[in-house]
C-alpha cells in the first residue's frame, strides 16, 4: 500500500491521484479484511488487525510494514476467537429476532419490530466503535476497548448515533451492491468509523489561557493555546 505522507506537488496540495491511491488503498484494506476473516473464528482478529493498520495511516499517512501487520494479526487470533463467537452468536440471536417479527411468528407488530431493529443498529454502532477503540490499541485488548467503547458511547450519544448511521447506511449498501463488492465496501466502512470516531472532539474545558479537549475514544487530550494557536488531535495507542 502507497504512504499518503508526501503531497504530490510542492504546494503541498492533494490532487485526484492522491484520492484514488487512497480509494484503492481501502478498497484493498477491505479485500484483505474479508479473506482474513473467512474462516470466521479469526473475524476478530482481522477486524482489529485492519484498524490498527487504518489506526497507524491516519496518524502518520503511512501503512504499518507487512511484518508488523502479520504479526499484530497473530498474536491476536487466540484472544480474538471467543469475541468472533460472541459477535456471531449475538447476530444470529438478533436476526432471528426481526425475522420472527417481521413474519409474525413472534406477538408485537410493527412497534415492536422498530424497537428491535433501532436496538440492533444501536448495537452495531457500538461494536463499530470498539473496533475503532480495538484500532488504537495495536489490534488487541477487545475486553478493555469494549468498556471505554460503552463509556464512550454514553458520554457522546450523539456520536454513537452517527456510528449507528454509517453501520446503517453500510448494511443498507451491502444489500444494493453486488455482491463482489462487498469486501471493497467494508474497508470504506472502516475508514469512516474511524473519521467519524476521531475527528471532532466532544467535550473542551477551558482554563485560563489553555484548553483541554477530549475525544470520543478516550485517548489523551491536547492543550493549545487560546491565542490564535491551532488545534491538534493526539491519538497514542495505549500500551
């Protein structure tokens, strides 16, 4: 994968080839995430591999080194494989749910329905976010990012329901498209869990002459000056 680290001008300016050697970039991110997880056990750890590789691109422009890749992805199998269960056998539970719902097979009507599926697009967006949390963290330590996740979501709802919206609108895609472009879809869901996660700071205290800001996954805030000085968001993965 290409580093977006330098411009491709001296301006310092970013043209079309920059944004379609990003596009190819996570559409393969996205292919590789897929046929990692295929064997369905190691769904986890693909999914935390791929978003501390996203992690460390949108941090320095450039994508982690083969080996460092492989090797965040196999030390992370074993401790990913209950969590690939757990995830698989909640969304099998939930669907089963709306389809008994949505055939009638199961009292509550269309109120019902609704209420299940706003519950489910909930949930998705939350594991959304722990995998963005997961990202940080080298890959690892999903128990962990499981818990700032729900914090997290807690503390910025309106966050979590921007989560929920780029899930939705991703399972929404899935459905459209054909189906060989799924994998390229889910390395472009990724990359906008991890923009709508890191970008905007949800909380500032301002002090006499300085100002603290927060983000959403509960990584280390930055202090700037109110003077005219500008912003920077800091994302150091966690030991």
């Amino acid at each position: 994968m290409a580093s977006r680290a330098e411009p491709a001008d001296g301006g310092g300016r970013r043209d079309w080839r920059d944004v379609v050697r990003d596009a190819a970039d996570l559409a393969l991110l996205g292919i590789l995430l897929t046929l990692a997880a295929m064997p369905v056990l190691t769904a986890a750890s693909a999914a935390g591999t791929a978003s501390a590789a996203l992690h460390d691109w949108t941090r320095t422009g450039s994508w982690p080194s083969a080996r460092t890749t492989v090797r965040r992805f196999g030390r992370s199998v074993l401790p990913g494989a209950p969590v690939s269960l757990l995830a698989l056998a909640v969304a099998g539970l939930l669907a089963a749910d709306l389809a008994a719902l949505a055939t009638g097979r199961v009292p509550g009507g269309t109120v019902a329905l609704l209420v299940t599926a706003l519950v489910v697009a909930g949930l998705a967006g939350y594991a959304g976010l722990v995998v963005v949390e997961v990202g940080g963290n080298g890959g690892g330590r999903w128990r962990a990012s499981a818990r700032s996740a729900a914090c997290a979501c807690l503390d910025a709802p309106t966050r979590w329901a921007a989560l929920t919206g780029v899930v939705a609108l991703a399972g929404l895609l899935a459905v459209l498209v054909t189906p060989v472009a799924v994998p390229i879809l889910a390395g472009y869901t990724l990359a906008a869990l991890h923009a709508v996660t890191n970008r905007r700071p949800v909380a500032a205290a301002v002090t006499p002459g300085r100002r603290e800001t927060t983000d959403l996954t509960g990584h280390r805030s930055v202090s700037a000056g109110l003077a005219g000085h500008r912003s920077v968001s800091a994302h150091p993965e966690l030991p």
